[in-house]
C-alpha cells in the first residue's frame, strides 16, 4: 500500500485528487491537504467585484464530494514539505507523512513586493481570491457613488493577464449599464510588452482584437509598465523603452484599482534546495516529476516554466485550465504506472484555451502548444464568448460537486477548433 498525499485543493488539487484515486490501486491511500475546506472557481471573481455573482455562487464544500470519493481531507496550513523526512509539517505542530507527494498549491500572491500593493494594507483590490473579490465588490460601489478615475492591469512579474482585461472590461461594462462610465477615465496598466500578449507572445490576433476593444471602450494602456508604488489616490507607473531604460514616469490618478500582483512559491516549498528554484517556484522533468525527490511531483501554477522570451519588464507564463489539466492527468497515469512497478511515461501536453468574458462579448484563444512555435494559434472574440463563459462556470462547479474527473478543457478545446473548422 502507498500513502499519496495532495497538496492543495484549487483546480489542479482537486482533479488532480480524483484522477490519482481513479489511476491508483484499491489499497492506495489519497489524502488532500488544504487550508480551506472549499474550492472556490477563481475565473468567476471578476463577476464577483462588479456584483454578479456571489461567494455562495463560485465556492464548493469540499468535504462530500472527497468523502465520495473515499479520499482523506485534512483542513490546515502546510508550514513545511520536508523531502527528506517524506512529510509535510503542519503549522499546528503535526505533519503528514507520504511515500508520494503532488504539489498542487499555487501561488503565493506577492502584493508587498510594491509599496501600497494589495488589499491587505494596501489600496488596490485584487480578484485572485473570493475573499478579494467580495472585498473588492464594496469598493467598486463606493465608486459608483462617488465615481472618479480607475485603473486595472498587472505588475512587473505577474505570470496571469487573462483575468486583468477581464476585469477591466467587465467594469467598463458595469459602468456603462449604471450610466456612470462617462464619469470613470480609465487605464490599463501592464508589464506586457504590447497589448494582447498575455505572457505568450500573443496567440493568433489578441493584440489587434485587444487593442480594438480598448479603443472601443475608451481604455487607455500603458505597456511595458513597472508600478514604482500606489498611494491612497495615485499609482506611480515607469514606462521602459525597449531596452529596459526608463521612457516615462506617470502619476497616474486613482479611484478604484485591481491589479495583479506578481506569484512566487508559497513559503512551504521555498528554500527547499531540489525542490524549488530561487523564486519558489517546483522544479519538474517531462513527467512532472522533481529531479531531486522523484516521488515529489508538481503540477499546476506553482511549477517552474521559463519565459516565453526575454522582455523590457518582467513577464511570467501563464498556466492555463487546458494546461494545468493536461499535467494533472499526466501526473495521475504516472503514478498508476509507478504503483504497479512501471515507468513512467506520460507527458503534459501543454496547450492553451481560454475564455475571456467581457461582460458583453469576450475573446477565446487556443494555443496549441501554449509555447510558440504553435500548431494553432487562432484567437476569435464575440458575443459568444460571454455565453460560453457562463457555461463553462456551470458545468465545471457541477463536476467539482459531483466529484467527477474528465478532460474538459480539452473537450472544449476541441469543440471550438471544429466548429471553427481548425482541427
């Protein structure tokens, strides 16, 4: 018998957990470690901070759907994965041993690597957790009573932009339906080199399609920005050349402001030496395995990729939903493998689909591989993206509730190339 332990319970946990006990023998143990005893679908909190949907809306007890599926969940924060002891030490003092581990975490969220950054102490809002966007939706009606400038966008070294022009476009949406958008100048302020590139070097046309829906909605942007600090009422943006100098400083008045912070390892993995790179970051072979501690697997946003290319201002990969999963289920048939005394041999394909919801329209990307050279890059927006999203959001809490795994971004994946006849 082998004892596999789950660490964290977000998109790639929890499937992650499912598949492991579909590909695991019947003897295996699956214990899921997580400091929260929900799973919240973080693409739907940009339709939290304007009000459209609430907590009770995007977050699943997890607590049935693992009992289900005969997998032991512990609540609590990890403070230690100690590789050499096989555990994971526990903050209140205990620790769970294993002879398999899957670090599925994701991020830290690094707000206070910028003066005034965050919602915590800081005065800039954040949808990368519920508790950030509930908190944000408060914020967002003090600026529709009291209406005045608005920026949106992602720091220096932010590896996630989807959800930054999703937020930025839902809110201008918003606006508009409370007829206050005339009273809101806007900004999106990025460490993308161009509009669109989303941490990929653009896939198909985003940079057109993105710049259009800017111009459409009277957005301005800054690219290839570094945030210096945000006061209470101003953030401090540098705009660098292409060579990294300094090309402009803006003093940018402020209202309201979401911005995505930069991710690193979460601090029980970091300066574990194997483990993790400098930023925190696990470090894995093609078969998501760490090279050091082979019996450590990692998956998901926490993982080691490099950058796409080398930019003016930091810019990180983004690990999409297509991606995360393609590992998860690469993960899971290793350790089946494993378990019965076989190599391992599969590989994450890492492919890239996306929906961004503009709250009246939207864009949909499919990158296949999510790394260029690609054999597809295509990119479509319109009014079916906003429906789309809707549905997937439906469809994917429903699976999470009923303790269900299946490749569906891939099943996405493909139904959009086919109906756009690009398979």
């Amino acid at each position: 018998m082998a004892k596999i332990v789950v660490l964290g319970a977000g998109l790639g946990g929890v499937i992650a957990a499912y598949e492991i006990r579909n590909a695991a023998r019947r003897e295996d143990e699956v214990v899921v470690i997580n400091e929260y005893d929900f799973y919240q679908f973080v693409p739907s909190n940009p339709w939290v901070i304007v009000g459209w949907r609430e907590r009770k809306d995007i977050v699943v007890d997890l607590v049935k759907p693992m009992k289900k599926k005969k997998i032991d969940f512990i609540v609590g924060k990890a403070a230690k994965v100690d590789p050499e002891a096989k555990c994971v030490r526990m903050e209140d003092g205990s620790s769970v041993d294993y002879d398999y581990l899957v670090i599925s975490t994701g991020p830290e969220l690094a707000f206070d690597e910028i003066e005034g950054l965050g919602p915590h102490g800081g005065h800039t809002q954040s949808v990368c957790h519920i508790d950030h966007a509930t908190a944000g939706y408060a914020a967002f009606e003090e600026l529709c009573a009291d209406p005045g400038p608005v920026i949106v966008g992602a720091v220096q070294g932010a590896s996630c932009y989807g959800p930054a022009y999703e937020t930025a476009m839902i809110i201008e949406t918003e606006l508009r339906k409370r007829k206050v958008r005339d009273k809101v100048p806007m900004t999106f302020v990025t460490s993308e080199p161009y509009v669109g590139h989303l941490g990929l070097g653009g896939v198909g046309d985003t940079k057109g399609l993105l710049e259009s829906e800017m111009r459409e909605r009277h957005i301005n942007w800054i690219c290839n920005a570094k945030v210096k600090r945000v006061e209470a009422d101003k953030m401090i943006v540098e705009e660098m050349n292409e060579d990294g100098t300094l090309k402009k400083e803006h003093e940018l008045p402020m209202k309201f402001s979401m911005m995505l912070p930069a991710f690193r390892g979460i601090p029980a993995v970091r300066d574990v030496e194997g483990l993790s790179n400098p930023r925190g970051f696990i470090l894995t072979d093609k078969h998501q395995r760490n090279p050091k501690y082979p019996e450590i697997f990692g998956i998901g946003v926490c993982i080691a990729i490099p950058p796409v290319e080398q930019t003016p201002v930091p810019v990180g990969v983004p690990k999409t939903g297509f991606m995360i999963e393609s590992m998860v289920t690469a993960t899971a048939e290793n350790l089946g493998e494993i378990l019965r005394g076989k190599e391992p041999t599969h590989e994450a394909t890492w492919n890239a689909i996306c929906i961004a919801d503009f709250g009246d329209g939207g864009v949909a990307f499919v990158a296949q591989p999510q790394i260029p050279p690609r054999n597809v890059n295509w990119s479509m927006a319109g009014g079916w993206v906003h429906t789309a999203k809707i549905a997937f959001e439906k469809y994917f809490l429903k699976k999470i509730k009923s303790g269900k795994s299946e490749t569906f971004y891939e099943n996405a994946a493909l139904s959009i190339l086919k109906t756009h006849k690009l398979k």
